[in-house]
C-alpha cells in the first residue's frame, strides 16, 4: 500500500509505503506508486501511528458475557488502538504458564496485536509464566482486600525481584485497602442516579489511599532496582511522586486513564453505579490538575483501564455491582478531541498513547510512523468530530461512560500493513478485516 498526502504528528506531509512483511519502507515525499500498489489518498487528513493500550481487560477466559477477544479487539481496532496488553485477573488468573496457553489460545481471534500480562498471586508460579513470552507482571494489586489479586509487602517484594531478573516491568494497582472508609458506605446510598451514590464510593476509596500505596510502591521498585509502572493514577500527587522519583534516577512511569481525564465526582452524579470503577473518580478540581500535568508533559501514558460489565450488572446498586468501564474504542477520539479544540498538542498524544508505551515496555516495532516500524497506522480527520454514541461502538457491553461527548474516531486502521477496519467518510458505513493480531512478544 501508498499512503499519499498524509500530515503526520508533527505537521509533515509525507507519502508512507508498506511493504509485504507489514512494515514501513519509506516515509518520503513525492513517491510513486508501484504496479499493483494500493493507493490510498490522504491529503488533508492525519496519519498517526496506532494506538498502545497497555491496560486493557478482554475478560477472556471466564468472562465471555462481558467481552471477548474477538469484540474487545473490534472496538479497538475501531477507535485506532492497535495493540492491547491484557490483564491478568481473568478466571482463571493468568498466574501460571497453563493459564496463558489458555488465553493465548483465545487471543488468535484478535484483529490488533496483544501482549498477555501474567499476574501475581499466593499461588503464582514465576518460572513457568516467564517460561512463556511474556509481556510484564500485570496490575499487581497492592493490598488483600482489593480483591482476589491482591498480595501483601512481602510478596510484591519477591515479584519484584523475580521482574527485576528478568527486565520485565511490572504494572502496579496502587491503593492501600487499610485507609479505604468504610463508613462511607453506610446509610442510605440512594438509586443509580443520584448524589449519595456518585459521592460514596470516592469517599469510601479516597485520594490519600492512592498516594499512599503509590509511594510505597516506588520506594520498594527503587530499592531493589526494578522498573514499576504504576496504572490508572486518578491524583495529580501520585503523578507528582512518580516524576518525582523518574528524576531521580529510578525507572518510574505512569499511566492515567480517560475517565480520569475527562470525568469527576459531578459527572458521576448521572452515571451512578456505571460510574464505579477503581480508582473512583475525583474531584472536578482534581480532574482539571490532572490534565493539567498530562498537557505539561508530566503524564508518560494514557490507557484505558478497559473493563467492560454488562448493563444487568452495573446496575445492581453500589457495593453490589463490579468496577469498571469501557474505553479502548474512544482512547484515540477523545484525546484528538482535545487536540482540536485546542487543550492538547497532536505531538502529546502521539507520544502518551503510541510513542512512550512502546518505549516503556520494549516494543521496539511499533508506536512511530517511521522506516523500519511496523505498518499500524491510523487515518483521522483532526476536523471531523462525532458525538460518542454507545449504539455506534463495539464493545460488547454495549455502554459508554462517555455518552454524549464528543471524539474524532479513524476513518481507517491498519494493523501491520492490514486494513482491520476502514468506516466511509460520507456514509459512516463501517467493515472490519479477519484476526490478524499476533503476540508481540513473538513477533
């Protein structure tokens, strides 16, 4: 394929030609296109490397009626995200070496590329799972009574240690379950609507609980000289100490998320128990400092922490339904949203989605429009904005947290040199190629 007329990030018009092996020949101006070659026109338009969704929760194996491989890495592909890292509480948790066989398995139904993240439990057997071609120690949970992967100081300890041998990096849930409030919780906590409900599960899982685990974590990562990855930080003093230890000297990266970014307690008053997820949403003030520190440069990722639940469960009252929201689809548009309207540089997004995932975790083929790279492109139009619609997305939880915002989605995406799904500008009718994605670890 020729890809002619393209403005990349940077403001460059450049012609892209992909090679058969699904990788970047030549990234040039005024290139001819050869016989047989597929042109496709994009004069006017954007063409960004795909997406690096390095926090994302497929629910397969165990979870099917949530999502699956096959429709989370639809709506990936559909929203520009074109490679995934899974996380490891499925059931079974990916723990051990037979448990990823059996995700792996499940993942040959992925249109994007994907790494599967092994996890750590009591029971978590290390020599088998990096015996597999493993991505990192996934979502490590900090304390036991975050739920069933959670580990206590000692144990994330030895994962560390176990990581640090083997340059693997390891992705922390940093919350200390000790400072959640539990007489938050009590007394009448309303309907799925209301104040009392949006308000209580903040309050319950507050900010100094996060900072706190946050702090513990990038201690104990510097001590024993491993890299840590702390997911969906929701304070701007988490990111604050995570910079803070980055400078000096230890490997510390985090990630924010876009409901963190584009959400708050007051947005959540309308969503309710749809609005539950971990770490809960915060302050409009809070909100606004956080995305201060993403356009400022201080944020290194933004993932999704995709967690889809069925409608049926979310809407089982507050301490009743599971955490968590879909967001893989609407990563890319909600941020180039922000990008034409002026909040946020194209070049920031490029790099917290694509450029500084891929560099963080070692994937040395993707996240840059540049010779050599793999072909995952991804063709927008930056002037072309759409109201989120969740009867327009893919997922199969069929809701969006994001109802009623606005986002700039691709026209085409292209995962090595494949095009996974291609929607027409004038009609918005969308079509969506055959799995192709592939372990990037064994790639």
């Amino acid at each position: 394929m020729l890809i002619t007329g393209a403005t990349l990030a940077d403001g460059r018009v450049r012609d892209v030609r992909i090679g058969d092996d699904g990788r970047i020949d030549a990234v040039a101006e005024g290139l001819d296109a050869d016989a047989g070659e597929r042109v496709l026109e994009a004069r006017g338009r954007h063409l960004l490397p795909g997406a690096v969704d390095v926090h994302v929760h497929f629910r397969e194996p165990g979870g099917s009626h949530k999502e699956t491989w096959r429709s989370g890495s639809r709506s990936a592909a559909a929203g520009g995200v074109t490679t995934v890292v899974d996380q490891p509480n499925t059931s079974p948790p990916t723990v051990d070496g037979d448990a990823f066989d059996e995700k792996a398995a499940l993942a040959a139904e992925s249109l994007v590329d994907y790494g599967i993240n092994g996890g750590v439990t009591a029971d978590w057997d290390p020599e088998s799972l990096f015996d597999r071609p493993l991505f990192a120690l996934g979502e490590v949970f900090l304390a036991d009574s975050t739920g069933d992967m959670g580990i206590d100081a000692d144990l994330f300890a030895d994962a560390l240690d176990e990581a640090s041998a083997r340059d693997a990096p390891v992705t922390v849930h940093a919350e200390d379950a000790t400072l959640f409030d539990d007489d938050a919780l009590d007394g009448d906590l309303g309907g799925v609507g209301t104040a009392a409900t949006a308000d209580a599960w903040s309050a319950y899982r507050a900010a100094d609980a996060e900072v706190a685990a946050v702090e513990r974590a990038l201690a104990a990562a510097a001590d024993r000289d491993a890299q840590v990855h702390v997911a969906h930080t929701s304070t701007p003093e988490a990111v604050d100490a995570v910079k803070e230890t980055r400078e000096g000297g230890a490997a510390a990266t985090c990630e924010v998320t876009p409901h963190h970014l584009y959400l708050s307690r007051e947005r959540a008053r309308s969503l309710g128990t749809f609005g539950r997820m971990n770490p809960p949403l915060r302050s409009e003030e809070r909100r606004e400092a956080l995305f201060a520190r993403l356009a400022a440069g201080d944020v290194d990722v933004v993932a999704t922490d995709h967690a889809p639940h069925t409608v049926e469960e979310k809407r089982r009252g507050l301490v009743d339904a599971p955490s968590g929201v879909p967001g893989v689809e609407t990563l890319y548009p909600l941020l180039l949203e922000s990008v034409r309207t002026g909040e946020l540089s194209l070049e920031r997004v490029r790099d917290v989605v694509a450029a500084n995932p891929a560099e963080i975790f070692g994937l040395d083929r993707k996240g840059r429009v540049a010779e050599g790279r793999d072909a995952d492109l991804v063709l927008v139009d930056t002037a072309d904005p759409r109201e989120i619609e969740a009867a327009a997305l893919h997922s199969a939880c069929a809701w969006t947290p994001f109802e009623g915002l606005r986002g700039v989605f691709p026209e085409v995406t292209l995962v090595r040199g494949e095009v996974v799904y291609e929607r027409d500008p004038a009609t918005g009718a969308a079509s969506f190629g055959e799995p192709v994605g592939r372990n990037v670890r064994e790639s």
